[in-house]
C-alpha cells in the first residue's frame, strides 16, 4: 500500500507529540512493507522559501521513507485568519496525482491548509483525519485562554473566538469586526465539510474524541453521520526500565517537553516556591522554552527554586538524558491534554509522576498506579502533593513500586501501527467520496483566497510593530 501522510511539522524540525506520532507511523508502515510519503509544513516559510525533499531509510524496511516540507511563502501563516492556501490545496492535489497513494492519512492542517481532504477527494483519494487536538474547535488550537489559562468550554464561535485568539499578536486592525464574524464562519464550514468527507476519524483517546465531538457539535461525521471519532492510543515510547537510585539530598522533580505556561510550568516553580523550604526541591527541565528568557523570567520570579535547564532533546535519548535521574516527573499543563505522551514516557522511565487532572488522562491511568492527580492549575494542590512527598517518602515509594506494570500496559509500536493499517485497509476499500458530493471545483475561489492572502499580507507590512503587538515592553 503507498500511503501519503500529512502532519503540520515533522522531526527534526518539530517534534512535539504530534510530528513524533507520525514519525513513528511512518516507521512501522515503511516495515510492513508500505511505501510511505510525508508532507509536512515547516517553521521555514515566508517569501522565497522553497520546497525541500529528503529520504531516511529505516531498519528493516524495502523503501526508504519519504519527506516533503511544504512551506507557506505568505506571512504569519501559523495566524487563525490565514488557515487556508489555496497553493498550499493545489499542491497536495497535484502530490495525488503524482503519487497516486492508495490512501491519505491527514494529522494536522496548520501551518498548510484547512481544505485538504477535499483536495485529496477531488483526486479520487480517501482520507482519514486523526485529530490530535482541538484545532478544528479553536482558532488557538488547545481551548486555553491567553488571558487567564483556563480551558474554555465554549463552542466555537464569532462572539467569544475572535477576540479571544486577537488578544494574541500580531493584532490585525486592518480586519474588520463583520470580516471576523465571516472569516471564522468560513473556517468553521471548511473543517466541518472536511470531517464529512473523511472516510474514517479517529482520536487518541475516548475523553478527547468526546470532546473533539461536543466542540464541533454541528459537524458531521463520515457519511453525514454523528461524528463519532475512533479511539486509536498512541504506543509506548521505548521499552520500560527501572529509573537509577539516587543519592541523599533533596527530591529531584523532573518536567519535559514545551516548556510554556500552556504546559504550566510557572506553575511548578510557583508551588515549590510556596513549599516550607523550597530547597529541599531541585527541579530538571528539558524542552524548548516558549520564548527567550521565559526560564530565566521565572528563575528571577522565584529565585529560591532550584533549576537547571536543558533545553532541545530526542526522546529516543531520554533514558540516558538528566530529566530521567529524578525522584519523580511532575506535569502541570493548562490544556486539556488529548491523550499524555510525556506521561507514557515518564513510566517507561521508571518514573512516578504527578498529573495536572484531565479527563484523558483520568481514563488512562489509575490513581495511585505510579501518577497522582492534582488539581488542574491549583498551585496549592501540587505544593501539597510535593510537600507529601517531602515529607511521607513512603508516599512515593508506593507510587514507584506501580510504575513497572503501568509502563508494562502501554501498547506497543507494533501493536498500534497494526491497529493503524487496519483503519487505512479500511478506508481505502470504502473509497473516496462521490465527486457529485463535492463543491464545484470552479475557477475563482482560489483567486478570492488567494488575493485576500496578499491583502492580508500588505496591510500587515503596512502596519507598525506597535500596531501589530509588536513593539517592545
């Protein structure tokens, strides 16, 4: 089977949970014998940039695993409003043509566009979409409003969605309240139409399908059904190992991956701060800050908390990286996570953890199995966990003497790449949609988009960085 998947960003570039997943995707179908072709968005886009193509061969496997990184030439094409390149849809036809891939397995539009099932429809493709967060709910992606941190429970719409994602810069004055209103109804309207069209839809885990179900309540499924995404789990990140003994001396937390408010770790420095002696903590990070100085703002903020920062990693070098020589992972995010793979990690590390409490991660792990829940964004609930910690190491002991059988009961790559190639069979015996199904494929939708982009684009070229947000502080 040739298989052509699509993601927003892929390793080493981008290697959050998402372009990992998909690596590996790409990995085990290659060794099932499947010929498999990546197209990717990039962080190197803007005016000029070009298309660039590499190969990597993966053990044994008969061919080599193919990459495309597709950039965007316009600008800020990560902003909500430019969600849709009509260059970017053309392309990935053309890439459907050329190929001819029995199926198109799509992980992510941002950072490409929002119209590529129907791309691939129109070139007699079917498609499954595997949705890895709340991106076709959101403008921001993880439902977390910048002002306060808090998820946001509302359904995606003109009255409560753009001033909250234009509270984010760069601002665009130059774009009108009513052309707001319609931009996102035409964002809205495209991702419904591409959850219809989607031969199968599935998610990593039964709390986030839920979810991703009730925020796009008025989108229909496959077929013009209910949508109802499949739960697909994400597989274990390498074999489990016992985590090293560590010497006497204070605990040693340790916290991986983005390192930003949305993953809370302002959160972690504010609770140990709070603790009775904040030193008898030492905190590892590892992860690519969310800007520059925000560790160094936050060491500043809580100057008696002991950190020490490690900043890129691969996860394939985990087990030998400083974050795994720890008492314990602590992971304090603000989202609500779809499904956790830090936490997967984390055991397979030998490590417990404490969990920010999320519904995902409520239904994949059991209290006291080697993870103890705290209360979402409560910076007094994770200082008592820690403080517990400190003070019953027994409390401890017993949640690392589970951490062997939890990491033990995670699926493995095999297993999920199997699972993964069934729902691909699967899709590619139903088909591509009827073309009648399908909105005219006429001459001028393109231009409109595509004269908005460079509309867009001149007006923000226009403007000044005090404009945009810009400016600095």
């Amino acid at each position: 089977m040739k298989v052509l998947l699509v993601v927003h960003g892929y390793p080493p570039e981008l290697a959050g949970g998402t372009e990992r997943f998909v690596h590996d995707l790409a990995s085990g179908l290659a060794r099932t014998g499947d010929e498999v072709l990546v197209c990717a968005g990039t962080l190197q886009g803007g005016p000029g940039a070009e298309e660039r193509t590499e190969e990597y061969a993966v053990d044994g496997a008969a061919h080599p695993v193919r990459v495309l990184r597709l950039p965007r030439t316009d600008l800020y094409y990560d902003h909500w409003q430019k969600s849709v390149s009509p260059a970017v849809h053309r392309r990935v036809r053309e890439l459907c043509r050329d190929e001819r891939p029995d199926v198109l397995s799509l992980h992510h539009w941002a950072r490409l566009s929002r119209d590529l099932v129907l791309a691939a429809a129109r070139e007699g493709v079917p498609v499954t979409v595997h949705l890895h967060d709340y991106w076709t709910s959101c403008p921001l992606s993880f439902r977390v409003r910048p002002q306060d941190g808090a998820f946001c429970e509302k359904a995606c719409s003109g009255m409560a969605c753009p001033p909250c994602a234009g509270s984010l810069p760069p601002f665009t004055p130059w774009v009108k309240q009513e052309a707001l209103f319609i931009g996102l109804a035409e964002r809205q309207a495209d991702l419904t139409r591409e959850l219809q069209l989607a031969r199968i839809v599935t998610a990593p885990s039964a709390a986030h399908a839920r979810a991703a179900a009730g925020f796009m309540a008025s989108a229909p499924g496959p077929a013009g059904g209910a949508l109802e995404p499949r739960n697909l789990p994400l597989p274990r990140p390498f074999e489990p190992r016992s985590a090293p003994s560590l010497a006497e001396g204070p605990l040693v937390l340790s916290q991986w991956g983005g390192l930003s408010r949305l993953k809370g770790t302002d959160l972690l420095f504010e609770a140990i701060a709070k603790l009775p002696d904040p030193c008898a903590v030492r905190l590892i990070l590892a992860g690519v800050p969310e800007r520059p100085g925000f560790v160094d703002e936050l060491r500043a903020r809580f100057p008696a908390v002991a950190c020490e920062l490690h900043e890129p990693f691969e996860r394939d070098a985990l087990p030998d990286h400083p974050v795994a020589r720890a008492h314990a992972a602590v992971f304090t995010s603000r989202a609500r996570e779809s499904y956790g793979s830090v936490v997967d990690e984390a055991l397979c590390l030998g490590l417990p953890c404490a969990l920010a409490s999320a519904p995902a991660l409520r239904e994949r792990f059991e209290e006291g199995a080697g993870v103890q829940f705290f209360e979402a964004g409560s910076v007094e609930a994770l200082r008592d966990v820690i403080g517990a910690w400190i003070d019953s190491p027994d409390t401890l002991d017993a949640l690392r003497a589970r951490v062997g059988a939890a990491a033990g009961a995670l699926p493995t790559r095999t297993a999920v790449t199997a699972s993964f190639r069934a729902i691909l069979d699967e899709a590619r015996a139903v088909g591509p949609p009827d073309l009648a199904s399908l909105p005219p494929d006429d001459w001028y939708t393109d231009r409109i988009r595509g004269f908005a982009i460079e509309e867009w684009d001149r007006a923000l070229s226009a403007a000044t960085a005090r404009e945009l947000g810009l400016a600095a502080r």
